[in-house]
C-alpha cells in the first residue's frame, strides 16, 4: 500500500508540474513556467523514486510501469474535470478501460 500511496501523492505533483501552468501561468512568459514546473516536479521525484525501490520489491518494473500509467489517468481525469474545467467525453471512460485491460493483463500471472 505504500507504493501506491506514494505513486499517487507523486502523480498529483507530477500532473500540476505538466498541466497546472495552463491555468494559473498562461500570461507569465514560458521560462516562468519552466521554473516553476521544474520546481513542483522535485516534489514528484521525492515520492516517485521511494515508491519505485519500495515498490521493486513486490511488483515486477513493467507492473509498477502500469500501475503508475493507470494512477496516473485516474488522477489527470479529476485534475482535467475539477482544476482545468475540462468535461468528460465518453471516449476517456474506453481510453480508461484500455488501460485497465493492461493492468489486467500486466497482474494477471500473481
């Protein structure tokens, strides 16, 4: 559990370091953004790395890949929706179910 908690804690740094500048910076010249992401992934990497050697020793690499790709959709869909105001289409609900398969078929043999 606390890979899991720690991917996730760490996609929440990551996707405000990609996305978060696309609200809050877009009148701010794109070094300004640069900076600022850069400094919000430290966060990201703080928690990424721990997870990953902690996570190495229960899951495969390629399944933690998959389990961070799948953390990683759920927490951009509640950034996109609730932060960025984007709606939801249907095709993000196929698109998440695709990536469910992976992670089916990335635990399946446990």
């Amino acid at each position: 559990m606390r890979t899991i908690a720690l991917l996730c804690c760490s996609n929440i740094f990551m996707t405000f370091a990609w996305y978060g500048h696309l609200k809050t910076l877009q009148s701010r010249p794109v070094y300004v953004a640069i900076l600022v992401s850069w400094g919000i992934a430290f966060f990201e990497y703080v928690l990424m790395v721990p997870a990953n050697r902690i996570g190495v020793h229960t899951f495969t690499v390629p399944q933690l890949k998959v389990m961070q790709e799948v953390i990683t959709m759920v927490v951009f869909a509640g950034f996109a929706l609730f932060y960025l105001d984007v709606p939801l289409k249907l095709d993000y609900l196929w698109a998440g179910l695709c990536l469910v398969g992976a992670a089916y078929f990335m635990f399946r043999a446990l």
